[in-house]
C-alpha cells in the first residue's frame, strides 16, 4: 500500500513538471520540491569557447574535408595539440569529455599521411571505441576524397584482410592485446608499416593503471625496440579524462617527456549538480527509500521535461531493472520504436551499434547503462546524467557528469546515494567529491614478474646484445633467468630466443579469463544467440534458473552448459527478477616465510581463493520483496594466489576487546587501512590487490554489512554470530588478484612493519571522528557516537600488529 | 612540462628472480648425460659455425622441360628449378622460430645435386642466408611442399632480421602440397609429403627422423650435446629434397596423362 501511495504522489510530481526543462531550471525545481533529499547542490559554471581558424600549414584537401564536414575553424587546445605534434614533441591532452579530443590526433595524423605517405598506429582500450575511430576516419575521408586508408585490426580481422592492412594501412586501429600477441611478435611481416611508422595514438590513457598499465608500459618498450629496429622513432599523442597525475602517468607509460594540454577551448553550458540521499522512510530504523526508487523518478522527470537522459546504473542486473521501470512508463505502446534504450556490455555488437547510432539520432530518450558509455562512445549529447549509486572513484564520477551538456546548454547530473556506507558518507560531506584531488594512475612496470614476461616476449622478437637495457634496467639478470630456463641461447654478446613456443600467448594483459558465455535463446524451438557473457559475470548471471534480461525482456536460464560455455534460455513472463547470493573465502596453501607482528605475526605464501554462488533470491518488481530462494550448483571460481596476512591469537583478541564482534570490526578496519597503504606501497590499482579478512583456518570468510558491522559467513554460505565459533582466528589477507600472483605480495611482507605503522598514521591522523574513507572505511552516521568506533578498534588492532606509534 | 619521473636503476637479486620464474628445481638437474658421445657433424665449415654438403645422383632420363599445368604454370626449364626445404626451430611462428638448415636439389651436369647448408652457432646464420641467395637468380623456379605457407615466409622474416634483400621474394613458386591435395584428398589418408613419396615414388624411408624431432636434435648439438641425430636431420631433409624432384616429375606427367585418359574415355563412347 505504501509502495502504491508513493508512486501515486511522484505521479503527482511528474505533472507539475511535464514542461520542456533544461539542466538550470530543472535543477532548481528539483531542489525546491525536494530539499529534504538534496543533500547538495551546486553548479559547475561552463565558460565560452575559445576559437582559432583553422591552422595555415594544414594540407589543403584535409581543411576542405573538414569543412565539408562543417568544422571551419577549431578549439583553442585543437590548436595548440597540433602545434605541439607538429614541433615533434609528444603530447598529452586530458580536457574534460566532449572537448573534442579526437581532432587533436586526427589533425596531425591525417596531415603526415596526406604530405609524407607516413603510418599511424592507434591503441584504444576497446574494439568498441576503435570501431568508432574508424568510422569517423572514414567520413572525413569521404567528404574530402583524401585516399587515407584506415582500418582497425583486432581479434576479428580475417586472416585474408591482414595482409591488405599490413601493407596499405595508412591508419591503423587497434589494441594493446593485439599490439602485444599479434603485431609485435610478427614484427617483420609489418617492416613496411614500422618502417613509416609516424604518430603512435592512445587514447583513454587512465585506463591502463595497475597491473594493466605496467603490462602496457612494457609493450611500448618492446615497440620502441622494434621501431629502433626498422630505425623509426615515432612520436606519441596520448589523450587522457581528469585524473590526479595525468602527466606523471603519461610519462611513466612512455618514459618520455610529454606536453600536456589541459585547458579546453571548447564551450560548455553551467552543470547543475545535485547529490541526491533517498528520503528517510523508517526513522527507527533509519532506513531510506531504494536508490533505484530515486534514480527511476528522476529520471522519469527529466525524460518528461523533454530531456535526452542517460542514468549510470552500478551492475548489468540493474541496467536491466532501471531499463524496465522506464520502458513500463514511456514504451507501453510497442508499436513505436522504444524511446528507452539500455546499453551493456554483454550485448551483441551490432545490438550495441544500433544503440549508439539511434542515441546519436536523437531517436533515443532515455539509455541505461553500465560503467561501458563512460569511455568515449560516441552517443551524442545528452541533458541529464543520473548515477544510481557512486561509482567509486572521483575520476569515474565527473567523467559521467561530464555526459551531459550540449555546447552552451545548462545540464543536470545527480549522483544518487546508496545505502552504502561510502555514498552516505559522501552525502554527509560532499568535499570528499568537490574538493579533492581525482585519484591517482598508478603503474610499477619494473615489477621483476612483468617486467620477465615481458622481456622474454621482447628476446622472442629480436635478440638482445651483452649490455642491453629494458626499460631503466640492464636486462642481463633475467636474461640469464630465461637461458637457464632454455628458452633463450647465449652465444658471445647475443641471447637469441631459441624455445619452440610463443611467449605473448602465455601472457595476458588484463587479468579476466577467457571463454565467453553464448546466451542462445530455445524460444519456440529457435536456436538464437541473443547476447554474449564474459567469464567473469556468468556464474553470478547465466545460474539454471536465472531472470537474464536482455533489454529489459525477460528470459530464463533453462540449462547451463559450464563446459561449452552456452546457455539456454526461453522467453518468460514473470514479475521477478533474481539476483545471486556469493561470497568469497580464503585459504592458506603454503606459507613462505613468516615473522612476529607485535603480538601477533605476518606471513606471506600462496592462498586458494574461492567464490562460491550458492543460491539466488528471486525479487518481484516494484515492490523489491523476497519471494523465494533456488539453489546454484556451479563450479567454485576458484583462484591460486599469493599474499601477504596478518593474524593475532585468541588470547591476546580476548585480552583486549570487549568482545568477538569488537575485535572483528576492528580487523576489518585494519584490512581498509592496511590495503590503503599497500596500494600505494607497490604503486598497485585497488583492484589488482584485493583484501579479505576470514579465519586463519579457512574456515569463515567476513565483510561489513550493510549496518556497518562486521559479518560472519560459514563454510556453508550462511550466517555465523563470533560468539558462536569454536575457534576465532581473524586474519587480514592482502592478495594479489591475479592467477599464480603477480608479484605483489611478497615485497609487501617484506615491508610488513612499515605498512602497518603506515596505516596506524593514517588512522590515527584522520581528522574524521569515527572513521571514513580516507581510513578505515565508510562508516553509518549512527556509528559516529558509538563508544568504541571503528576507527579505535582499527588502531588498537594495528597497535597490537606492531605499529609504531 | 613536467620533469621524468626518476626510477632508480635496481639491481635484481638472481635468487629471487630464479624463484619467481620457478627455474630452481631445473637447476639441480644435469645438463648432459655423463657418457660418452660423439660431436661429428658431416660436410665442410665453409664459414666459421656454417657447414656445406653436397652430393650428386645420377638421373638420365629426366624430362629436360617440366609441364606445370598442374600447379595452373606454363613450363619451366629443367635448370631454372631449385627444390627446397628448411629445417627449423619449431612451429610456433613469428619472429622466434628460425631456420638452421636449408637444403636445395638442382640440376647440374646432367645430375641431379643436392647442396645442404647448415649452422652450427646462431651468429652463422647470416652466412647462411647469404649463401642460400648465391644460389637463386631472377629465373629460378622454387619447388617445395607446403613452402608456401611455411618455408617462404619464414625465410622472408629470417632475411628482414638479418637486414638482407629476400631472395624468394616474387620468383615463381610451385608448392606442390596444393596439386597433391586437389588430386589425392579424396583417395590418400592424407597428404602428407611423405605419403605421397610413399604412394607416387615407392619411397619408404627407414630409421627417418620425424621432422618434429628436429629442433631437438639442433639445440642438443648446439647447446654441447651429441651430433648423433642433427646427422639423421641431415638425411631426413635430403631425402625431402630428392623427393621433391621426384614428386615434381611424377606432377608433371599429369597433363600427358589425362589427356590420354580423355582420349581413352572418348574411343569408349
């Protein structure tokens, strides 16, 4: 009754706002109806733009396609990109979204094919993204009849186009996978290509951060190798979103100097932000209203005020459910093309192409989409952005505010609030986002573990001489590593590859395995596939049972065939959704090498980590109640580690806190803060170093739960209080998120003192009450006046772990 | 702009690396067996690490032109042909597999010669090359199995890493593999060139080493091992190499043949 009441009064507040809006005036009434729920409000003000003509030195046939095209002059940052390629320095350009980024390559490029007959080779993190590219090279092409000859070349070339693109490819489009496993190793096959070879391109140089990023880093060493080989020297124009260091990582990537350019000359409208907290519907308790409740209803007003709307949802599960709140509103009539369109990865390429060509039509009013549209996807310009839920990092944030806003037009961005303990504590103090400092890029690509990789791929291409350097390093030690390994010969000064293999294949770039799923749909005897599942998300989304929706269309898994990687579904109609049940466990293998931690004592060696699906909820819509539980039966994702872990005995834990659930809080604290200073120790991406506190037997795994405590899961998936335990060994795992490990443990052991009275600093430094982000993690408003806070019970478990103080 | 960033140059320590690459426990292991071998290897060092072989048998009744009608060719004379075949490291392509033996059938004073050159350190293969191109000039007709695919495009990255011309590049090429397979597939297991050696010249080979074995064989020799079965290399690829000119004649009388079978079926009717 109270879901009906509710929906009737946000009726109510659709039709007093069913008049066309933009950002600036929806922003406010937004503000003004619900004050209760905006936590925060403020604008970004937008400024003119800053124009030149186009350059004098441009080749004739390129300004006459551009103007075809209908630019007839450029951004100021255009300008000085071009100005800078053209001086032979490479270039960085991170301007905000939209700014126009891709004319700072194209123009340079473009000009160096047209006048000298020279190559561009360019890397974007996507097939998606270099599709685009291509496209768009070949429309300017087109308008200005200019023969440049652009192609892209990934994992879906045909082996017969290949050849035709080695050799007549004046641009060609592609990715660091490819670049490392298919182009480098057959260098000699493209001689002509290198041999030309001008302008090397990447694009959305933020993303290759982590372990991602120092494989990347690597791989341009082995093609600056290669370029040395057919005696080029290309020069680099890198093009990055906001981020902390964006010159630092550029730098560090290419291991040259580089220009940055950061102001945009391009014009954009005022962003109205608004940080939305769902109203309070049980004070008691304390609970809000769902995210997804906020995110439908504002996105439902700014469609109605007649404004082109993308919504960010956190997961494909809610893409699907948002997609289906808004489809039941505004495409009940099925005869129309969908004015709802929802946007994954996941689909079909040409389903994904279809989306993006309707979205930069204009056809489109609303999309859904997961973190897939916050690349540059070319979708056009859009009104409003809404995030249901904070994205989890800053970058990501004001790159998918950064969405919205045609030229000088105001625009509006929301970031709904979770209940999340970090999205609320961002609504409580907002200048966590506003104020700080985008995150950091982080590369370490003298790691010993990629750097042998890599290194031996680079001996697979050209031998290396007595003396010779890989990155800062003389490469002489891991040569002999890998001769003794015999894949390498030395004879005299040269170490020539000698083992009947292929390096880069047993090298992966990205840590995902693959082996995607095929979605086939049984419908009415039909054998169709409808959607593709990466490795990674089918255990949580192809179970034998599961809703898997497919713009927002429900089908059921019937079968899952695990081993050939297909499932089978049929049409259904149901008025649930199902959504799985995991949770992730640790054990130890072998222990390495251990020593005392104060009271209690660290250790490094390899782990078993396993994720287990154990079941499903199903979830009806609207009303989100429970209306049933199915079991899954799959394969554990099971994953063999290294890592570093830090235990305290029984006793000492007794001693010390008051009780078992203090003392695990308190680890959970400490896991935060310890991961905290770990990422920074090695230089790692978050997420290439994961945390998990469980019991040192392997017994139980825990998390914080939604209330902020700590949470006890048996080996059996279901929930376990500490008192209960028979033994209570809490234990805090660093691991490195990579099958076989990546090297970023062990040097962690060895500085295991360091880091824990690091984090000890950091805790104890804070200047937060009880705790927050910037230590030991989000913590609920009710927890600021608890008389043992989470971050106390942090710092006495540091204490215990030997932090100096 | 900013300054670089400075990366401190480290100096690894071996022990860890050699732990993290896993190479410990291969260490303990001998290298060699301890008894005694022999390290002869047949032919002259006509360079230092590159050696040459050459030997001739007699074939008087070859046809001094060859139909390649099969191959979708006019004719070639007998002299332009240069049949070949190369040894190598391995399968997994690209720039890491290399050749370190090449072997080549002529005809020379009525004969039919087989020259092989072969290295025995790495650094000789550039005279190797070196010494392969002597041997072709601009009317050479190359004959191979598979070569095509295989030999000629592996030599093509060999010559570009060694920063010489190629010399295959735009000669005709028969493959041979290509004919056999349009003829054969439907009637042989396979077609294999050892098959067809069997089946077309009555050629079985006795203690043949497998050309998979090769790459072992070499790096036995030149990591300080016995030379016993690089010499079994040696036989495997001259017997390849005579057979291609078998093979090459047998294709040749194709034409001849058909036509008579036409003709047959023609006074049938």
């Amino acid at each position: 009754m109270a879901a009906y009441l509710k929906a009737r009064l946000t009726d109510e507040a659709d039709s007093a706002l069913a008049i066309s809006h933009d950002g600036s005036t929806l922003a406010r009434r937004l503000s003004d109806k619900y004050s209760d729920r905006v936590a925060t409000a403020f604008t970004v003000f937008g400024r003119e733009g800053r124009f030149v003509p186009l350059p004098d030195d441009l080749p004739s046939g390129l300004s006459k396609a551009l103007m075809a095209r209908g630019i007839e002059r450029l951004y100021s940052h255009q300008q000085e990109a071009w100005e800078a390629a053209r001086s032979g320095r490479n270039v960085l350009v991170s301007t905000p979204t939209a700014s126009g980024k891709t004319l700072c390559y194209t123009l340079p490029v473009v000009s160096s094919v047209l006048e000298a007959g020279a190559k561009a080779l360019y890397l974007f993190p996507t097939k998606a993204l270099a599709q685009d590219q291509v496209a768009e090279l070949l429309e300017l092409n087109r308008a200005g009849d200019l023969g440049v000859k652009a192609f892209t070349f990934d994992g879906d070339t045909p082996g017969d186009a290949r050849q035709a693109i080695r050799l007549h490819g004046d641009v060609v489009v592609s990715n660091p996978d490819m670049l490392h496993q298919a182009i480098l190793p057959h260098h000699t096959k493209w001689a002509q290509f290198f041999e030309n070879l001008r302008y090397v391109v990447i694009d959305e140089i933020h993303t290759y951060r982590g372990v991602f990023g120092s494989h990347l880093a690597n791989v341009l060493r082995r093609l600056r190798r290669i370029c040395a080989f057919y005696g080029v020297r290309p020069q680099f124009i890198l093009c990055s979103a906001t981020i902390g260091n964006a010159t630092e990582h550029a730098q560090a990537l290419i291991e040259d100097e580089v220009v940055t350019i950061t102001r945009s000359g391009a014009p954009s409208g005022d962003k109205h932000i608004l940080l939305w907290n769902p109203p309070v519907i049980n004070p008691d308790l304390g609970l809000r209203a769902s995210a997804r409740s906020q995110t439908n209803l504002i996105a439902r007003v700014a469609i109605k005020a007649k404004m082109k709307t993308l919504v960010f949802a956190q997961s494909r599960l809610m893409v699907e459910v948002l997609t289906k709140y808004l489809k039941d509103v505004f495409d009940h009539d099925t005869r129309l093309p969908p004015r709802i369109r929802a946007y994954r990865g996941g689909y079909l390429p040409t389903e994904r192409r279809e989306v993006e060509r309707a979205m930069r039509a204009g056809d489109v009013d609303g999309i859904v989409s997961t973190s897939a549209l916050e690349l540059g996807v070319d979708i056009g310009s859009l009104d409003a952005v809404v995030l249901n839920g904070y994205p989890g990092s800053i970058a990501a944030t004001w790159q998918r505010f950064g969405r919205a806003g045609r030229r000088q037009q105001p625009s509006l961005g929301v970031l709904v609030a979770t209940s999340a303990p970090l999205d609320q504590y961002l609504m409580r103090h907002p200048a966590f986002l506003t104020e700080a400092t985008p995150e950091q890029a982080r590369i370490q690509p003298d790691q010993p573990l990629i750097l042998l990789d890599h290194i031996r791929c680079a001996a697979f291409e050209l031998p290396f001489i007595a003396g010779d350097a890989f990155g800062p390093d003389d490469a002489g030690p891991y040569l002999q590593v890998l001769a003794e390994a015999e894949v390498l010969h030395q004879e005299g000064e040269r170490w020539e590859w000698i083992a009947d293999s292929y390096p880069a294949n047993a090298v992966s770039l990205r840590s995902v395995a693959d082996g995607n799923f095929v979605v086939v749909d049984r419908t009415e005897g039909r054998q169709t596939i409808i959607a593709e599942v990466d490795y990674s998300a089918a255990a949580l989304t192809l179970y034998e049972g599961a809703i898997h929706m497919i713009q927002s269309v429900p089908y059921q898994v019937e079968k899952l065939d695990w081993e050939g990687r297909k499932a089978y579904c049929t049409r259904t109609r149901v008025d649930y959704y199902t959504d799985a049940i995991d949770y992730t466990k640790l054990k130890e293998l072998e222990c390495f090498d251990g020593s005392k931690a104060g009271e209690g004592s660290a250790r490094h060696g390899e782990v078993h980590v396993v994720r287990r699906v154990s079941g499903y909820k199903k979830i009806r819509y609207y009303t989100h109640e429970n209306i049933g539980y199915g079991p899954v039966n799959l394969p554990d994702q099971e994953l063999h580690s290294t890592a570093v872990w830090w235990q305290l005995p029984q006793s000492v834990l007794d001693d010390t806190f008051r009780s078992r659930q203090h003392a695990l809080d308190g680890f959970l604290g400490a896991a935060y803060a310890l991961h905290t200073a770990a990422v920074v120790a090695v230089m790692a991406e978050p997420r290439d170093l994961q945390k998990a506190v469980g019991s040192g037997d392997g017994g139980w795994s825990a998390q914080v739960d939604a209330a902020g405590r700590g949470q006890i899961r048996a080996p059996d998936g279901g929930l376990a209080l500490p008192d209960a335990l028979e033994r209570f060994l809490p234990t805090v795992y660093l691991y490195d998120n990579f099958p076989g490990g990546v090297g970023l443990s062990e040097p962690l052991f060895l500085r295991a003192p360091e880091l824990v009275t690091h984090a000890l600093a950091t805790v104890e430094g804070c200047e937060c009450k009880a705790g927050c982000p910037a230590c030991v993690g989000p913590v609920l408003a009710a927890d600021e006046n608890r008389e043992e806070t989470p971050r106390a019970l942090t710092a006495r478990v540091l204490r215990l772990l030997g932090a100096a103080a | 702009m900013n300054r670089l960033p400075q990366r401190a140059s480290t100096t690894i320590d071996l022990a860890a690396l050699r732990r993290m690459a896993g190479v410990r426990e291969r260490l303990g292991q001998p290298r060699l067996p301890p008894r005694n071998f022999s390290r002869d290897v047949p032919g002259d060092e006509i360079f230092p690490g590159l050696r040459y072989l050459e030997q001739c048998f007699a074939w008087p009744d070859a046809p001094s032109e060859l139909d390649l009608t099969f191959a979708r060719l006019t004719t070639a004379r007998r002299e332009h042909l240069l049949h070949f075949d190369t040894e190598t490291t391995g399968l997994a392509g690209g720039t890491g597999t290399r050749a370190f033996m090449i072997g080549a059938a002529d005809w020379h004073d009525g004969g039919l010669r087989v020259r092989q050159l072969y290295i025995t350190t790495m650094a000789a293969e550039a005279a190797m090359l070196r010494t392969f191109s002597e041997w072709i000039d601009a009317d050479t007709v190359l004959v191979s199995y598979n070569g095509k695919s295989y030999d000629a495009p592996l030599l093509a990255t060999r010559y570009r890493l060694a920063r010489m011309a190629n010399p295959l590049a735009g000669l005709t090429h028969v493959d041979l593999l290509h004919p056999m397979r349009r003829r054969y597939r439907q009637i042989w297991e396979n077609c294999k060139m050892q098959t067809a050696e069997r089946k077309l010249l009555r050629i079985v080979r006795e203690d043949d080493l497998p050309g998979s074995e090769a790459p072992r064989a070499w790096l036995t020799y030149l990591r300080g091992g016995s030379s016993g079965d690089l010499v079994r290399v040696a036989a495997h690829n001259l017997q390849d190499v005579r057979s291609l000119s078998g093979l090459l004649v047998e294709a040749h009388g194709w034409a001849a043949l058909d036509a008579q079978d036409h003709s047959l079926h023609g006074n049938e009717k």
